[in-house]
C-alpha cells in the first residue's frame, strides 16, 4: 500500500464521473493485465477525463486484499466507484475463499455509493487467458494452467508464457478473443449455478470487470469486446 499512500492525495483529486479502484492479489501479473485498459482508456479522448481507473498490486491473498480495498476507501473517503478486488482460489482453503467473496458482498449491504465486486478465479487468473483462446474447462491446478497457455501460445508464434509479462494485455488483445472470453467465462459461471464459490473450478468472474473497463476503451478496440 505504500505507493498508494504517496498518491492518495493525487487519486482523490482525480475522482471523475466514472471510477474503478482495482485490487489485485499478485503485483504483478494482474496489475500487467488491467494496466493496459488504464493506459488504453487514459489515451482514449473520449473518456480520458471521465473516467478514473486505478490499479494496485497487494502482494496478499484473498481476505487481504478486501481489507486492503476497504481500507483505501474509508481512509480517502472515497465516494462514487465501483472497487474490484481481484484473486484466485489456489490452494487456499475453500471457507476463507468463500468468507472473502461473502465479507465484499456484505459491504453491498450499506447501499452506499461504493459498490464492491469480488473479481475471482478458480483456480487462476491464467484460466481467464485461456478463454481467450478456447472454452476451457478442465479443474486442474495452477501448473496445468500454466501448461496449457504456454501451448498454445507457442502454436501461434509467441514466446512461452512466463508471470509478470507486462505485455500481457497486448498478446491476449491481439493474438486471442476477448469477447469469446466473455461468453466462455460466462457459461463456466452458469454451469456451477447454485454452488458455493470454492466449488466453482473452474470459473472466474474477471469479465465482469474487463465488461465494465472494455466500455470506455477507443472504438477500435471496442469492438473485440
């Protein structure tokens, strides 16, 4: 939270019509991703100056990461956003993974003007990736996940998926299909109707998110989406 702290100021002052504060678990390879929608919609004259996103690495896991968003917001006073906290299931135990989700949607309850949504995979965020690429839903582990981007990656010409690639939002856009990731990721969430999230694997409610960014990105881009 450090670098965040040095920019409280800075991120108040540029609360806009539209906001998304973004919590992420890992510090890298998600920051990487949702980065790129931040520079694209910063560059985008549209909605460069109706719209705030701000994107955090917190080194933390699951609960963490709630507590890290929940903080920022009652620190800076935030009004009028919408706050994603981004994580994956892994190997952590299925009731702190569910009590995690369950403690965000208890923040809702408030119906206050900061509305918090749980952005998470099961078990990964590289499951989101693969969507990208096809309808993918075998419950492996993080190691197979890895496995089976890193194949299809290299079957189109890319270099071997590695973690913390800061081109990752450009090689999912430009080389898979993010609206067929929507759809896929959409019907994984329909198949597990009425379970309780930590038997949701796999499943990831990232295209919420990427939903919600992907509208003020500039048309071009607009339209893989």
């Amino acid at each position: 939270m450090a670098k965040w702290k040095r920019k409280r100021k800075q991120a108040v002052l540029e609360m806009k019509e539209y906001n998304y504060f973004i919590f992420c678990e890992g510090e890298q390879t998600e920051p990487n991703y949702f980065k790129g929608f931040e520079s694209n919609i910063e560059n985008n004259p549209i909605y460069k100056d109706m719209v705030t996103v701000k994107v955090q690495g917190c080194g933390k896991e699951t609960l963490r990461v709630v507590e890290d968003a929940q903080d920022f917001v009652q620190k800076n006073k935030i009004k009028n956003a919408k706050v994603f906290c981004v994580f994956d299931k892994d190997d952590f135990p299925a009731k702190d993974f569910n009590y995690a989700i369950s403690c965000m949607n208890k923040l809702n309850e408030n119906k206050n003007d900061v509305i918090y949504h749980a952005a998470w995979s099961n078990q990964c965020i590289e499951l989101w990736f693969l969507l990208h690429f096809s309808y993918y839903h075998s419950n492996n582990d993080r190691k197979q996940y890895f496995e089976a981007l890193d194949n299809i990656l290299r079957k189109r010409g890319l270099n071997k998926y590695k973690k913390n690639d800061d081109l990752i939002f450009d090689i999912l856009y430009e080389h898979g299909n993010p609206k067929q990731a929507i759809i896929f990721a959409k019907k994984l969430m329909n198949e597990y109707s009425g379970t309780n999230y930590a038997d949701m694997s796999p499943a990831t409610k990232v295209y919420e998110l990427v939903e919600e960014l992907s509208k003020y990105l500039p048309e071009e881009m607009k339209i893989k989406f």
